[in-house]
C-alpha cells in the first residue's frame, strides 16, 4: 500500500474514532454495527472470532458478552493484546484439525456465535482471489457445522462475485435464516458482503 493510501485511511472518520475509541481496527465498527442490527451477541455467550487479527472484533465482542462470557480468537498473525481474563487468543490455522481440538479444549463445548471478518490473502488476480475467498468462507462453514451449538449464529464476511451465490446456498443448507447485509462503516468501494446466519 503507497503514501496516499495510507494517508487516505488516517483521514478517514472510522480509523479516527477506532483511535479515540483504543479499538484496534476501524472493522470494529462493522460489528457494532451488525450487532446492533440483529442482536446476535448475547451476554455470556462463548464467541468464536476466525480470523480475529488484529483483534477489533474481539474487543466488542467482549463487550457484549460481558463478564459470564467467553471470546475465543484465532488468527495465523499475532492479534494485538486485549484486556479481560475472558479472551483468549490463539495463534495458528482454523482450518487445520489441531486448531479446532485447541478451540474445543478451552470452550469445553460448543460455541453460541461464530464470527469471521478473515480475508484471503490477494493476489490481485480477479479469478484467483474469488476462489480463495470462496475457500476460506467455506472453511469457516466447516467449522460452523462441527463446533456451533444447535441454535447458533454465524457473521460472516464474505465476496460478491460469481461464486457468491454458490456460498448463500451452501450457508442455507446449514442454517435456517441467512440475510446479507452491508454496515454503513464498510468502504464503498469494497466487494465485501456480510453474512448473518441462524440455526
């Protein structure tokens, strides 16, 4: 990313407030947002955050779940310390089976939400970040399928494009209510889609 880009992103409202606010990304405000709109974090609940770095969604989360809750995070990068004996973070791969049995081992059973705002790693190449996209959001509905209770939830991000509606179809095999939706703090220019998903 060039000098303009970034100070392009400083100026921007959301990375402002996420400095005043000691939210550790602008995207937290995505899931303010989400939340607000469909109440899916409840207080207490065990939360799974995939693709949690560098920790934005964590922190609300947390908030929401308060103190009886749980916010478990798993990123491949370092998410950036977060306060509250209730988080815990864990460096490595969601997609692998060792991951999920360390999930397991510290929930000590099924979580009540899901969440992913992970992206794949682009390589600039239209068709081939379509495909990783895909793959990484059906990785995160692989999970969903083994480690979320049965009346759990799911936000997802995910990418418009062609294989879009492929995934909602995919998404509407496991849940019972799947709505998209866009927060207002999402640029406008991105391709990015939220996926809200109930059991």
């Amino acid at each position: 990313m060039g000098k303009k880009w970034n100070k392009e992103r400083k100026e921007e409202p959301y990375y402002k407030m996420a400095k005043k606010e000691s939210y550790h990304s602008r995207a937290s405000y995505k899931l303010l947002q989400l939340n607000n709109k469909f109440k899916i974090i409840q207080k207490g609940d065990i939360v799974l955050d995939l693709g949690a770095a560098p920790g934005g969604w964590s922190q609300v989360a947390l908030e929401k779940v308060g103190e009886e809750g749980l916010v478990v995070g798993v990123d491949l990068q370092r998410i950036k310390p977060i306060e509250g004996d209730n988080f815990i973070g864990i460096m490595g791969d969601f997609t692998q089976e060792e991951t999920l049995d360390q999930i397991l081992e510290i929930t000590g059973k099924k979580v009540d939400v899901i969440l992913s705002d992970a992206s794949p790693q682009l390589s600039g190449v239209k068709d081939v970040d379509q495909v990783r996209a895909l793959d990484l959001a059906l990785g995160v509905l692989r999970i969903s399928g083994s480690i979320l209770k049965p009346h759990g939830s799911l936000i997802m991000k995910a990418f418009q494009g062609e294989e879009f509606e492929n995934l909602l179809k995919e998404i509407k095999k496991e849940f019972k209510t799947v709505k998209t939706t866009k927060p207002p703090s999402s640029r406008k220019k991105s391709v990015e889609m939220y996926v809200i998903a109930r059991r």
